[in-house]
C-alpha cells in the first residue's frame, strides 16, 4: 500500500533529520496520527494510530528503530489494522547502511524483508533480500543507486545545511529502504527560519529540545524513474534545528494523516562519543 511506503519513508526521515551537528542528542518521540481528509468515494473514512520513533547515535553510526499503528475504518464498516516496524543504521561517513522492514494485517506477517547499500562517488548499489511467498529462500533484489544518492542522515544533514543558509529548495535521490523498488526523488521546498517559540508542553515532552529555531518544510517524493507531475505523496512538517519533527501532515492523494508530538525524552550518547 503506497501510504504506508509513504510513512516509512516519512519515519526514516525524521528520525534521521537531527544530525547536523556532532553535539545534538539522540532522542525518542511518539506521535498520534489522525486522519485530516478523506476522500468521498475511496480510501479510509477514519484513521487513528500512533508512532513511536528512536534516533540514536552509536559509536560508528546511527540507528534508527520506529513502530507504526493504525486502525483504518472504511465505508462498508469494515476496519483494518496495520503495524510497521522499521530499524536502519547509517555509518558515520554515510558510505554504508543497512535496514529491515516487518508488516503486519490483522495481527497476520504481512511481509518482511531487509537489506544493505553502499555509495561510492560514482553511484552505488542496494541489496534487499526478499522472501518470496510460501518459500523460505530469500532472493536477493540488487537496485543501482545514481550517482549523488544519498542515504537518510546524509540527506537530513544537507536539507538542514540548506535551511540555515536560506535555501528555498533542496532536492536529492534518497534511499532509506521503505520500498524495495528502490530509491525516491525527494524535492523539498524550505520556508523561512522562524524563531523559537513557547511551547506548550506536557511533563511528557522534553522542552529543552523544542527551544529552538525551525521551519516549515514541503517535500513531494516522486519515484526516481517516473515521468509523473503528481507526485506518489507528500509531506508538510515543522523542523526543528535540533532535528525534532514537531508535527507533520502526509497527503497520499485520497486521504492525509496529521501526527501530534504527544512524547520526547532525550537519550543518553554512548560512551565512546566525545562531548
């Protein structure tokens, strides 16, 4: 389902966005999504769910770990339940990274792969290991990578890099491993930096990593060989310089969920990170 591609790809890369500097801490959050808009012929007509997301620095990388719930309703009563687990970690020079992916129906493994990459000047390329249905051997899945791709916390790093430089528009071929068809385009318009405000905060919600500047972002992410002006979604969120994703809404063209910060606590750097 391309909405559920569409918030993993939303998870990789939010959870990846705060690394612009060394001295930003790793972090949990958990948001709860609602449905916005919904279309009056197809696709859910409620949606309500959470997710919960971890970045964490490592001594030689970033890991990344998030869950997705939702409960989707549609019009003939039926409902439908859909999990998500999804973890990656990206080395410190982000020439090498590798993800796995778990989907669950109903409570019923819906499908599970994982998968690594590597990027050299040139271009690169992307292994994912795919079990085919009702065997047990998994088949390999190789994917060219373009020259200039860039994995999550690259392209966090360049987005925030162009933030802060007043850039109104960034645009990169990302792999986070959401999709084993492959990378996405991500084209995202920046607006301007807006300064810290006061937040209303619950005891949940760790203030100190919401004290800063940030902007509100606009990313439309398109397939990298598609010849499409419409793109396969969208994704309006408020970033933070610390890297935290206040709030974001995703559109998926019949229907779009909005996810509220409801949790965020800081986490600890691993011994061997300097400070």
């Amino acid at each position: 389902m391309s909405w559920r591609i569409g918030l993993l790809a939303t998870v990789a890369v939010l959870s990846a966005a705060k690394t612009q500097a060394a001295d930003l801490s790793s972090y949990e959050a958990t948001y709860d999504l609602r449905l916005t808009h919904a279309s009056s012929t197809t696709g859910p007509r409620a949606v309500v769910g959470t997710l919960e997301s971890l970045f964490a620095q490592t001594c030689d990388g970033w890991e990344t770990r998030s869950r997705v719930v939702v409960l989707l309703k549609f019009r003939d009563d039926t409902e439908m339940s859909n999990e998500t687990l999804f973890s990656s970690w990206e080395s410190k020079n982000s020439e090498k990274y590798k993800f796995t992916v778990r989907t669950f129906r109903n409570s019923e493994a819906e499908q599970a792969y994982s998968g690594s990459a590597a990027l050299t000047k040139s271009g690169g390329r992307a292994q994912y290991d795919v079990p085919p249905v009702g065997k047990e051997k998994v088949r390999p899945v190789i994917v060219a990578l373009p020259r200039g791709s860039l994995f999550p916390v690259a392209h966090s790093k360049a987005l925030l890099s162009h933030a802060e430089r007043g850039d109104i528009l960034f645009s990169s071929v990302v792999l986070n491993g959401a999709s084993y068809k492959g990378p996405r385009m991500m084209s995202t318009a920046i607006g301007p930096r807006v300064a810290s405000q006061n937040i209303d905060a619950s005891s949940a919600i760790d203030e100190n990593l919401l004290d800063t500047h940030f902007w509100r972002m606009s990313t439309a992410i398109f397939g990298v060989d598609e010849k499409i002006e419409v793109p396969n979604f969208e994704l309006a969120a408020q970033l933070h310089q610390s890297g935290v994703t206040e709030s974001f809404e995703q559109t998926f063209g019949d229907f779009a969920l909005a996810a509220k910060l409801t949790g965020l606590r800081r986490l600890p750097a691993p011994a061997c990170v300097k400070r």
